[in-house]
C-alpha cells in the first residue's frame, strides 16, 4: 500500500515517520528519503525494511 501524505512526516530531528496501516505504530528511517519520496514511493519499496519501534 503506498503512502499517502497524512501519513508521512518529518520529528524533531528530521527523522522521517511514516504510519503504517497493518502495523500498530511508527516506522522511521532517514531523511535521505525525503518526505515527497516517501509519498511517491510505490508499495513494496525499501522503505517498508524500516525498523518499527
């Protein structure tokens, strides 16, 4: 499932977090991948290897 906009946003530390659907949190992963990527990103990309917490 992509990710959609709402879901996608940036901390204090510019640490991307993104919410996931089938996943009861947040995942995060740098800022490399930036916040229009992350949006634009297709379902199944790397983003989705992201360490829960």
């Amino acid at each position: 499932m992509p990710v959609t906009a709402a879901e996608v946003r940036h901390d204090a530390n510019e640490v991307v977090l993104v919410r996931q659907s089938d996943f009861v949190g947040w995942y995060a992963w740098s800022c490399r991948e930036c916040e229009a990527s992350a949006v634009a990103a297709p379902a199944g990309s790397g983003l989705m290897a992201a360490s829960p917490f």
